[in-house]
C-alpha cells in the first residue's frame, strides 16, 4: 500500500500528529477507516493493521485486554455491539511494561455516516485531581515563577491574594516585607541550581506567620533553568510549641540545677568528718550552679563573723540575700551577687525562683549547722561518757537486738577476764548460768516493754571457769521511738554475798551461844541453890562458911555471865537493824 492511512485524515494529518489523544474514525459499518499515530501508541497498534478492521475486533484485541475493571469493560463491550454512544467512563487499563493508566474513552458523529472515537490518556489529570483535593485546605502551598520571578502558577495560597490573583505578580506586590529575603533566596536557585530550603516570616494582619520554603529551578526539556518550583508549609504553630518548649525544657534545666545544688549541699553534710569551716566553702563554691549565669555570679557567706567567698568579694548594686537561722537567732546570712551587669527582667536581674533557692539554702544550712552543733556537743557528751565508762569499776555494757553486746567497758575483763573485744558481738546468754537464766529473762522481757529493772542479781561464768554473781541495773535503749536494745550497769557482788553469808552464820552462832549461856545460868543458879541449903544444915560452922563463900563467888560469876548476855542480845540486835 503507498498511502498511508494518515492521508486519509479528514483534515490536515500534521494536526492530528501534534495531537497527544488519540483519535479514531469508524464509518457506518463500524469498519476503522482512519487513526492518528497518539492512538497507534496508546493501543500499541501497528502501522495499517487496524485499517479496515471492526471496531468492536479492533477494541477486542488491543483495548479490552488492557483493561482492569470488569464492569466498565462489559459496559464499553455491549456500547460497542449495539452502535451505542459509548458510556461516559474512566478506564483503568495497564500497558505491555505493566504501567497502570487511566482512560478516558468518548465517540460523538463527526462526517455523514462516520463516527468519531476519542481515547484519552487522563492518568495526569487524575493525578493533579488527586494533587489538588490532597492540598486542599493544607498548611502546604505549591508555585512556581518564571525567569524575572512573576508568578505562573499557585495552589492553596494562604496570605491575603488568591491563586488566581497573585499570577503575573512578584513577591515585592505579594509580600512586600518579606520580598527582599525571598528575591534573594530565589536567585540563588536561579544562579547556582540549588534547591535552597529556609523560613521565612510573613507578617499577616500584625500575625507574624512563618513559612518553611522549599526552592527548586524549573527546567525545560533542553535542562536549561527557566524558572523557580517550590512549597511552602506554614510552621508557625509548630514554632511556637517548639519555642515554648525551649523555654519549658530551659526552666526544666533550672530547676535541676537548683535540685543539683541542693544534693550538692546534701552530700556535702554525709562526707565523713567535714568540718562547718569545709562546709560552708563547698557551699559557696557550688552555689552559683543555681544561677542563670553562673560565671558572673559571686557568693559570700557568713556565719558566726566570719566571711567564705567564691568570686570577687567587690561591692555591686546586683546582690540578693537570704539570713541564716540556727534555733532562732540569726548567725549569719547568704549574699549572691552578679559581677558584671545582666539583663533585667521585670523582677530585677534575678529570677523569683533564684530567691526562693537561695532562701531554701539558707533555711537548709540553719538546719544544718544547728545538727552539727548537736553532733559536735555529743561527741563530747560521748567522749566524757567514754572516759568515766573507761575508769568505773562498775561495767557499763550497751546490747543492740540485732546485734548482741556493742560496747562493753574495761571493768568487765577484770570481772570475767574477757578483753572488750572478745565479748563485743556476743549475747549475754553466753556467759549467764542456766539457774540465773529464768530470772534473766524475766528482766529481759521488762526492759523490752520500756521498764527499768534494778537490783537483777545473776550468775555468770567467768573465762577461767569460776563463778561470779553481778547485780545489774537495766534500761531500754530507744531509737526513732522504738526500743532496739537496752543497756545495762552492774557489779560483781560475789563478796558481798559471801560476807552476807558468813554474816548470817555469826548470828546464827551468836543466837545459839546466847542461848547456851541461858541455859547454862538456869541449871547452875539451881544447884548453888542446894548448896547453900546444905551449908545451912551443917553444924561444921567453918565448913559451911567455905561452902557459902564458894557459892557467892560462883554467883558472882553468873551475874557476869547474865550481863555480857544482854549486852551482846543488844549488840545483835543492832547489827541486824543496820544490816551490819
């Protein structure tokens, strides 16, 4: 065939050519007679092959196929057998490569007896439809501007002019107060090719709004720049959480300073053996951490007259101060001053909370010199204690529940002959006798209800096996109102027993002696009795005489003998009054 089937076009088949739909002619026996080359490549249709062929067969064998919704198909398939108008549809087809597409498909009579089709690639459309209900009501706006800067083309702006308004202007009619930085941002992309992103503010109706734009060149076909493309997404909210966040997150970092300051103090005051002097240094050191500007701050504390500082001790007129307070009185103060000037706020130059910081230090350091004033005074309370426990020769011992015998005085090695250190960590149940053991006992649960016991006599074993009775005086020790031990206080009374003992035995031997001497008076004054009735009887005047005489002086004797009785009855009586 020498002509093709483009000379057979009813107009001019450079037109059609220039045409992106394709077009194609059937005649009134639904034989194609003419297609331009846009359909040929959308169908993927050879040269001539569809020529003279049906339209429904032609549809069959390179449309339908491609066609992904069954429903439309069969739609297009029936309009196509009746000679129908064809049904006003989008297509969804995919090509040989697998590329998905959307097809707009129309016929309307064009020629007596021919019918013109018309098949249109609308997948672009669809995508800008898409574009534009996706942008709708965004924060985001999309332009573009040729090469002296005026507008071409805009979607969704949202400062004052339309889309349609703003085409053909620049920034300096758009956006006046913003034109100079947004000119020289946009010739940077057009001098360089660079995307450039950056924000930018918009004063809107006195509403400052900021924009985060993003610049692109446009290029045409050949690459040359011919323009500037970009976006702008309104961040102003965004912004301003972020700004509130920076001030939330710097008055986070504050207060932690703060917070940090007032554990410094803290661990300062649990570091073994510092000194108030040592103390109140550290703290002048650590306090500027606290402040907004810790290297222009200086800090001079006082307390009982003297002075510790951490910077310059020169006069200022930016200072602040807080007193210190131990049981009433105050002994000193705190005063932070700022070296150099600094911005004020509506307080002055320091922060409210800086005050209150510096008025809970002080109040903490009150707090703090007031117990080492205590803890001082009773170390030496304990020291004293220490050294009369040291000399007494009574035994001082303290017993914790959870940890047995604590401190147990020098007295007790020479009552047990155990050193201190060998009974520490013992219990007291180790050296008392199983006979003192009941009694014990007894004394140990009183203690433990918050008595005082006394006079708790017990035996105990000594290290070389012989055993000792201590009488010991007992009270509880309490912690944070709650008995944890007891404490006890005693002396070895194992002479005193034995000569309480002995002492007994004497007035026991006395009251039988004395009672002998009664007995003994009685039976002798009755015989003497005789006697002297037989002297009287005998004519032997001589004899009886000696006889007589003999009684008198054994008499005698026996007044003697009654007399020492009661002076020694008197003398026992005595003794056992006095307990002597």
């Amino acid at each position: 065939m020498t002509d093709s089937h483009q000379n057979r076009a009813p107009c001019d088949p450079a037109v059609f050519d220039a045409i992106e739909d394709g077009l194609l002619v059937v005649n009134d026996d639904r034989k194609v007679s003419w297609y331009n080359p846009a359909l040929a490549r959308t169908l993927a249709i050879r040269e001539e092959d569809g020529i003279g062929m049906d339209v429904h067969t032609l549809f069959g064998t390179y449309l339908l196929p491609t066609l992904e919704d069954e429903t439309s198909a069969r739609l297009l398939r029936q309009a196509l057998e009746n000679g129908a108008d064809l049904p006003t549809l989008l297509y969804r087809a995919r090509t040989p490569d697998g590329t998905r597409r959307w097809l707009s498909i129309t016929g309307k009579p064009v020629f007596a007896g021919q019918r013109l089709i018309k098949i249109r690639d609308a997948t672009a459309d669809l995508n800008a439809h898409h574009f534009r209900v996706a942008l709708d009501r965004s924060p985001v706006v999309v332009f573009a501007q040729d090469e002296d800067l005026r507008y071409t083309w805009s979607y969704n702006q949202q400062l004052g002019s339309t889309d349609a308004s703003i085409i053909g202007m620049r920034d300096e009619d758009v956006f006046p107060d913003s034109a100079a930085l947004l000119t020289a941002l946009k010739r940077r992309v057009l001098e360089t090719g660079e995307t450039v992103r950056a924000a930018v503010t918009f004063p809107v109706a006195g509403d400052p709004r900021i924009r985060d734009l993003t610049l692109k060149p446009l290029r045409n076909a050949e690459g040359r720049i011919t323009g500037v493309t970009g976006t702008a997404f309104d961040v102003t909210e965004r912004n301003r959480a972020e700004e509130a966040l920076r001030e939330k997150t710097h008055e986070l970092k504050k207060r932690m300073d703060e917070l940090q300051c007032l554990y410094t103090m803290t661990h300062l005051v649990e570091v073994p053996g510092i000194t108030l002097e040592t103390l109140l240094q550290a703290v002048a050191d650590t306090l500027p951490l606290g402040w907004q500007y810790p290297d222009d701050t200086a800090i001079r504390i006082t307390v009982y007259g003297r002075d510790y500082y951490r910077g310059a001790p020169g006069e200022t007129s930016w200072k602040q101060n807080s007193p210190i307070i131990v049981r009433g009185v105050q002994v000193g103060e705190i005063e932070v001053r700022y070296l150099a000037e600094i911005p004020e706020t509506a307080e002055g130059p320091f922060l409210p909370e800086e005050q209150m910081l510096l008025d809970s230090v002080t109040k903490r350091l009150g707090r703090i010199i007031e117990r080492l004033q205590v803890e001082e005074a009773l170390e030496e309370s304990e020291e004293k204690f220490r050294g009369i426990a040291q000399r007494s020769f009574d035994l001082i011992v303290t017993s914790y529940l959870a940890d047995g015998l604590n401190y147990v005085s020098p007295a007790m090695e020479r009552i047990l002959g155990y050193s201190p250190e060998e009974m520490v960590g013992t219990e007291w149940e180790d050296y008392i006798l199983p006979s003192s053991l009941p009694a014990w006992e007894k004394g140990r649960r009183k203690v433990l209800r918050g008595e005082q016991v006394e006079r708790l006599q017990v035996e105990v074993r000594r290290k070389d096996g012989e055993t000792v009775i201590l009488e010991l005086n007992e009270s509880p020790i309490v912690e944070k109102r709650k008995i944890v031990g007891f404490q006890a206080v005693g002396r070895d009374i194992s002479e005193r027993i034995l000569y309480e003992r002995l002492r007994e035995q004497a007035f026991d031997m006395t009251e039988r002696n004395i009672a002998q001497f009664a007995v003994l008076a009685d039976h002798v004054r009755h015989p003497l009795q005789v006697v002297m009735g037989v002297a009287d009887l005998l004519d032997d005047e001589a004899t009886a005489e000696k006889l007589r005489e003999q009684v008198r002086r054994i008499n005698v004797q026996i007044n003697r003998l009654d007399r020492e009785w009661m002076e020694s009855r008197k003398i026992r009586e005595f003794l056992k009054r006095y307990e002597l």
